[in-house]
C-alpha cells in the first residue's frame, strides 16, 4: 500500500513541478527560468525537482507526454465512426490544451510537442506496410496544421479544422479509406 501512496505522492509532484514551470512559462522566456523559480513555484524542494528530472526540457517531455498519454487512454474507451471523427476528437483535444501548445511553440519547443503526436501512432490496428507509412503521413499533416493553426492565433473550431483538412485531402488526393 505504501508503495501505491509513493507513486501518487510523485505523480503529484511532478504534476505540480510541470504546472509550475508552464506558470512561469506564461512571465518569461524557458532560457531564464531557474530550477529554484519552478521550484520555489510547485512549492517543492530543489532536490525534489532534481529527484524527478535532469533538466527543465525533462519537465516539459514529461508533462506533455503524460497529458498526451491520458488523451489516448480516454480514446481507446470509445469507438469512432470513421477515420474523421478520431481526427475531430483530437483537434477537440488540441483546442482545450492550445495554451500549453501555444506556451510551448513561443519558447522553441515545437520538437516535445510533434514527439507526442508521434505517440498516436498505432491507434488504429494497421498490418500493411503503406498504411503504416501513411498513418505517418497523416499525422505529420496534422501537426502541421495544428503548428499553422497555433500561429495565426488559434481562431479555427475543431471543426473548422476538420473541414480545412477535409479540403486539403480532397485537393491531394488522399482522402483515407481505413
């Protein structure tokens, strides 16, 4: 049982060490925010922080992918109707969490967030070789436009979004049939 409570009691802090540091991330530039600030911030030791991460980089892959990880856990409990309503339900995704995506663009950290799209891969159950390669394909034009959506101010709906996409498949030619 006291092992259950450690793990609780370190999720939690690192919950709160990512939420500190995406707080200060709202005031100043990544580069100048200290380990002591994000500490000071979580209201958790240094060596708190030095226990969970190796550098504040760690902080971001880390939340980022947890947040990213709980989205994927809630998708495998539904069942989607097509391909393009999996689509939606992520730009829905998107746009709930379009401040950390926005937090993490203006410091330089597009590279974290494609990383967790890259952990939709494999979501639908895909043998074939083409397939697989365009599962990437599409993800990678979702990020993308998820990148352009963040830069211009974020102003689309998810389904605006879908509908942009819908388009950009009708003009390539690849609209997916899986």
């Amino acid at each position: 049982m006291a092992n259950a409570s450690n793990k609780e009691a370190k999720r939690f802090s690192k919950e709160c060490i990512f939420n500190a540091l995406m707080s200060l991330m709202e005031q100043k530039q990544f580069e100048r925010i200290s380990i002591t600030e994000i500490a000071q911030k979580a209201g958790v030791s240094r060596n708190a922080v030095y226990r969970n991460f190796s550098k504040k980089e760690d902080i971001l892959t880390d939340g980022i992918s947890g947040i990213t990880a709980v989205f994927i856990e809630s998708l495998k409990t539904r069942s989607f109707d097509s391909y393009d309503d999996y689509r939606l339900e992520i730009f829905r995704h998107l746009n709930e969490t379009k401040d950390i995506g926005l937090s993490m663009m203006n410091t330089g950290m597009t590279g974290v967030l494609f990383d967790s799209f890259m952990m939709f891969r494999g979501h639908f159950d895909i043998n074939d070789r083409i397939k697989s390669f365009y599962e990437n394909y599409r993800l990678g034009a979702i990020f993308y436009l998820y990148v352009t959506w963040l830069e211009n101010g974020c102003t689309e709906t998810p389904e605006e979004l879908m509908q942009i996409l819908r388009q950009i498949d009708r003009f390539s030619g690849t609209v997916p049939n899986f």
